[in-house]
C-alpha cells in the first residue's frame, strides 16, 4: 500500500469530494483515464494524486486499486470586496488537503 498527499490545493472540499467518489475503489489506470475527460479542476488534481501514489509505491498503474481517496477542508483564504457605502463584504475562497491511498487489486 502507499499513499499521496496533496495539501492546501486551490479547489473546494465540497466539489472535489464529488469527483473523489466516483474514482473510490476503481482500478487506478481506469481512474486516471476517466478522471482525463471530466471537465472539473478538482478532476485534473485528483488524477495527479493518484499518479503519485501509484508511483510512490513503485507499482504500475493497472496493478493497482484505489482503496481511499479523502478530500479535506483546509484553512480558507481570506479576501474583501468593496460594497456600497464605504462598506467591504467577506470572500472566502476555499483550500482542501488531498489524500489517496492504492493497493494491489490482490490486497484490497
């Protein structure tokens, strides 16, 4: 088993976990190659991830199963607008830790 860790990355929590359950438990070769033509951001990222882990662990992609692929909220960016009347209003642009875990298809 290893594992990737992606942290602070530039994409919402909220919309990269959806990408992260589409690609749990899949063949890590079959999930890089969907995650390639999904129109998201979080898609790009997630499929750099999981590369990493797969090479971390020195194994070849089609040997391997996604076993975990987690998606954390980090600390989020603080930014102001200004509004009518002098005023500022609060932006808050979100960061997420990325983590993925892969196997062998014979482990998991």
């Amino acid at each position: 088993m290893s594992k990737a860790v992606l942290k602070f990355t530039r994409v919402a929590p909220d919309k990269a976990r959806m990408i992260a359950r589409e690609v749990q438990g899949m063949n890590a070769e079959l999930a890089i190659a969907s995650l390639e033509f999904m129109p998201n951001k979080a898609a790009r990222i997630i499929s750099k991830v999981i590369a990493s882990a797969v090479a971390n662990g020195d194994f070849e992609p089609e040997e391997v199963v996604i076993t975990s692929c987690r998606i954390d909220k980090a600390a989020s960016m603080k930014r102001w607008r200004p509004r009518a009347r002098g005023t500022a209003s609060r932006i808050l642009k979100p960061t997420a830790h990325i983590m993925v875990e892969v196997a062998k298809a014979e482990e998991a």
